[in-house]
C-alpha cells in the first residue's frame, strides 16, 4: 500500500484496537486487522 493519510489512520486504529499497552504486538496480527480494515481478504484468498 502506497504510503499515505488513510494508512497511518487505519494503523492507528489497530493500534489502539490491541492496545498501546501491550508490549507484544504481533506482526501477524496487525497484518491480519490491516487487510480487513482495508477489505483485501480476496488477495490472500480469504
């Protein structure tokens, strides 16, 4: 995804979403809200 306002706005949603707190944010997981934030599932065949 190309660099831009609505990614750092979706970003901060999951952020928030696991919680700033926690200290062990899983890459995966983040990957994972990102692309149903942004409704991708069918590139990964979901």
């Amino acid at each position: 995804m190309p660099d831009s306002s609505e990614l750092d706005e979706k970003i901060t949603e999951v952020m928030e979403r696991i919680g700033t707190s926690e200290r062990k944010k899983y890459r995966a997981v983040v990957y994972y809200m990102l692309v149903k934030k942004f409704d991708k599932e069918s590139v990964y065949g979901m």
